[in-house]
C-alpha cells in the first residue's frame, strides 16, 4: 500500500461517514453519490495504508485505528477553516464588533482624531468603546470585558501583551491672573508651596501628579479633587490654584476666551506614556497593532518629536 498524503475532501468524507454512521447517510449529507464517496474513502485507505471501516449486516463501524485517527482529522478540518478565514479576511479586510477600553482622560482626546480612517478603511470593522479608570483596564481585558484597552502604561499582566504608543506632555494651566502668569518662565522651584488641582485619587493620573508634588514642594488640593479634565479646567479659571493637563485635552478642549495661560516647566519636561493591550491569545493581533499604528502616527504628527518613544516591539506584560 502507498502512503500518500490525503486530500482534505477525503478527511472532509472520512469525518462526514464516521458521524453519519454509514456511507448512505453521509453521501446525502454531502450532496455527493454513494459510489463517489465509496471511490473517494477508499482512495484515502490506500493513502494512509490502513484500514477506516468495517461494513456488517448491522452498519458501518469505525475500526481502532480509525477511532484514533478521527480527532486529528477533525483538528485538520478545523486548521482548513482557519486558513481559508484568515484568507478571506485578507483580502476583504476585518469585520466584526471589538470592545475597546479607554481612560476618560485620554479617549476623547484620541480617538475623534483617528477613528475615521480607519473606518474608512475598514468599513465592516465596528468598536463599542467603554470609559474606565486606568485600574480597571488591565483585569477587564484578562477578564474578557474587553477585547483590547487603551490607557497610560504600566499596564501589567502576565496574561497580556502591550504595545507602548507614544509619550504625552503634561502643561502647567492656570488662571490669566495667577501669579504664574508674570513669570518670564515657570520652573520647578516655583511650584514650592503652590496649591495644585488634580483628579480624584482613583485616576492613575492623580497619582503621578501627587508624586509630583511630593517632590517639588506643592501641596494637592484634596478636597476639591477634580472628576474630570474639564473639572479640573473650569476650577482652574476660577482662580482656585493651578494645574497639570495632558497635551491632547489642551490642544481640543483650551482656548485663549477661557481665561487660562497654557504653559511648561522650563527645567523640565512632564508626560505621561500610553500604550495598547490585547490578550496573547487574541486572534486579531494583526489588527490591533494596525490600529497602535494609526494611534502612534497621529500622535507624533500632533504632538512632534515630544510623543517619540524609542522603538519597541510590542511585549508582554510581566
């Protein structure tokens, strides 16, 4: 007997004669002549060198080896339909419904700017966006809330992957009339013993300016914490201390008719890193690094040489 390889057709008929439980159920349930699907079974027992049926009076039965055979034919079927997916998605671009997890800090920010283009780009392609706080982005996407999340870095879990996007500055806003304002330049010494304004403690960005704080000698206004940018915004117009707000929600949400002074420290430059994440196992990788892509090169283009991360691949959350 020769051992060829088989066809998938004759793998498809072996598979469709075992769950049928005999060659006429199976001939009917492939649309195709009980002589033909005969011919082609037992082409694939020349091709494999054994034996797959045994015929009685009582029916059709499977043989050991052909019990043992079947789960891999069934796995080769599925790689099959895989393959053929994965081609046609190819060629006619992704489709489906993703869940995307984003900061409320960061999303509305971000997204407006690069969201269509890519639907134009794919138009089957449709993305539920859910707002949380930076905390619950990582355990959601392990979790399977979310199909991949967008959000400030770190973002760890042994369990994911993460690709870093792009840095973001942080400016120093404040009221026209606050004291900063008659400074030629601001510099860290001058935050000593300032009031500061920042978001409520659950945001991973109140951390990062309480940090601040600590080490250049200002002081967070705890009890009147912001809930939002725009909170945070709005209090400072008030005159009710000054503020750090990130570079993309200046450059959307700030006008000169606000009556606030957008500014930087002058010895040292202030930003956040932000990164996407998506399950190791997640089949359309390919597409959220696409999609990491577009989120980097509108970045860059926006913000300059400022958002420039060096060049890393996407790695995995340790």
């Amino acid at each position: 007997m020769s051992h060829n390889i088989p066809s998938p057709r004759q793998v498809q008929y072996f598979i469709a004669v075992a769950e049928a439980g005999g060659f006429r159920g199976a001939a009917e349930r492939l649309a195709v002549s009980q002589p033909t699907l005969t011919q082609q079974i037992g082409a694939l027992e020349d091709a494999l060198g054994l034996r797959l049926f045994e015929r009685s009076r009582a029916g059709t039965h499977l043989t050991a080896a052909a019990r043992e055979l079947l789960p891999a034919a069934r796995r080769a079927v599925e790689a099959m339909q895989s393959l053929a997916d994965r081609a046609r998605a190819l060629s006619s671009g992704p489709t489906g419904t993703y869940r995307l997890g984003v900061t409320p800090t960061l999303g509305p920010y971000l997204l407006p700017h690069v969201l269509p283009a890519l639907h134009r780009r794919y138009g089957a392609l449709r993305l539920f966006i859910r707002e949380r706080a930076p905390r619950d982005l990582a355990p959601g996407l392990a979790d399977g809330e979310f199909d991949l999340v967008l959000g400030p870095l770190p973002i760890e879990d042994e369990r994911l992957t993460v690709q870093p996007l792009f840095r973001e500055p942080l400016h120093l806003v404040f009221a026209s009339d606050h004291p900063f304002a008659a400074l030629p330049r601001v510099l860290r010494c001058d935050l000593r013993g300032q009031s500061i304004l920042a978001l409520e403690e659950h945001h991973q960005f109140h951390q990062q300016i309480q940090h601040l704080c600590d080490e250049l000698g200002a002081h967070v206004l705890r009890n009147y914490e912001g809930t939002s940018l725009d909170a945070l915004r709005l209090m400072c117009a008030t005159g009710m201390g000054a503020t750090f707000l990130p570079a993309l929600y200046v450059r959307s949400e700030i006008r000169r008719q606000h009556g606030l002074h957008v500014s930087e420290l002058a010895d040292e430059t202030l930003f956040r890193t932000h990164g996407l994440a998506w399950r190791h196992d997640s089949p359309a990788e390919e597409l959220f690094r696409e999609l990491g892509a577009e989120l980097s090169g509108f970045a860059l283009k926006t913000l300059g040489d400022a958002a420039a991360l060096e060049c890393k691949p996407a790695k995995r959350a340790r």
